[in-house]
C-alpha cells in the first residue's frame, strides 16, 4: 500500500530536534489522530504535490471548475478514504495472522526442540570467531558483499541447519495433516515457510537482538537506531 503524511497547507516554520528552523508547505493536516503529524522532509512533499497532480486526473468532471481549494480538499478526502481503508484491511489480515499462529503454537509439537533456544544453536566457529572479536576489520574479513549492502557468510553449522530443514517439512506434514494451509514467505513462493508462524518467533527475536544488532552496530556504526522486528522464513 502507499502510505501518506500530511503537512498544512500554510507556509509554517518547524523545529527539529537540533533546533533548527525548516520552512514547509503542504496540505491540511487530518485531526482525527490517525496521521503521523510529524514534519516532512521537502522532497517527500514535492514527491506527494506530483502524485496529486496524477491524483486529479480522477476528480470528477463536475469538480473540476471549482476553485483550487476546494479541489485540494476533495484530494485529501480520497486519500484519506484510501488510507483508512488500507488501515482496515491490514487490520483484518493481522487479526486473521494472529488467529492461525495461535491455533498453530497451541498444537504444533517439534520435531527438535533444541531450535526454540538460541543457547542450542549449533553456529559455525568462524561466525563465532568474527562476532566475539568485536572488530569492524574482522567482521568485514568473515562476511562477502555479494551486491550493495547484502552480505552472505556462514552463521550455521550443516548440521544444525539440516534440522530446520526437517523441522520445515514435518510443519507442513503436520499442516496438511490438520486441513491447515502453510502460510508462504511471499507471493514468488510457493514453497518455504514463514519460521515465526510455528513458533520460532521468540528465538529469532533473541538472535536480532543479541547478535544481529551486534553486527549492525560493527559493520554500521553511524546507524544508532536499535533493531525492533524481524520476519523469519525459510524458501526452497
């Protein structure tokens, strides 16, 4: 979905947290409290003016004589409708998410339990290596940039990554099994599974925070902000 902030339609000086002032035009801002009010960066506004443009192609023909305000306002009301809209259905596809996992981690029984804690991992001894040695320079050693900002390395030992394998397939032996579908990684898959469905949501939750952070903060230490959600899924 495409997800719209809304900035006044007066000229308005704003403050960041530096203190700084910043000059914006935009539109009216909604004051039903679902927006994100925050200010807006000027090329994501010029880039929200070009799509209205677009947008107005679609106002119907008897509007289109009327003064430019009015116009300005019909935009907003579509977006707004189109927003709140978004808002419902994402609504209804989490409920329905929560719902299956639920069923699922109430009934489903590993086939290897050693994978629900992060302290029976089996990682490989050089990811090891890489991760308690706390330098940038090492970590750069271990990992290959396979394109821009994408890095392969070996984080599990064959042996313990074969155990996800089968624990995959007896998931969706399991599914089939019980009526239920396997809810695939994307829509270019048919294939795979998504690992937090099953139950691995809190182990993966536990490897973001206490070793993929780590190696954001090594390998991107200009970045501060902390990493907060992760989705977990296995393709074939």
């Amino acid at each position: 979905g495409i997800v719209f902030r809304m900035a006044e339609l007066d000229s308005r000086e704003v403050e960041n947290d530096e203190g700084h002032q910043h000059h914006h035009t935009g539109l009216p801002i909604p004051t039903d409290g679902v927006y994100d009010l925050s200010p807006i960066p000027q090329k994501e506004l010029n880039d929200q003016f070009q799509f209205l443009e677009q947008l107005a192609s679609n106002i119907p023909p008897e509007w289109r004589n009327k003064p430019l305000e009015e116009q300005k306002q019909l935009l907003i009301h579509m977006l707004n409708h189109f927003r709140r809209h978004e808002a419902l259905e994402e609504g209804k596809f989490k409920q329905l998410r929560a719902d299956y996992q639920k069923l699922v981690r109430s009934q489903y029984k590993f086939l290897h339990s050693e994978l629900l804690a992060l302290d029976t991992w089996e990682f490989d001894d050089r990811f090891l290596k890489a991760i308690r040695s706390d330098s940038p320079s090492q970590l750069d050693k271990f990992m290959c940039e396979e394109s821009e900002y994408l890095y392969s390395f070996p984080m599990l030992k064959p042996e313990f990554c074969n155990k996800i394998v089968e624990e995959i397939d007896h998931f969706e032996k399991w599914s089939e099994q019980h009526g239920l579908q396997v809810n695939r990684p994307n829509s270019m898959n048919n294939y795979g599974a998504i690992l937090d469905d099953f139950g691995m949501e809190p182990v993966l939750d536990s490897l973001m925070r206490t070793i993929v952070s780590k190696m954001s903060a090594l390998k991107f230490p200009h970045i501060k902000e902390q990493l907060d959600e992760h989705q977990g899924f296995a393709v074939e």
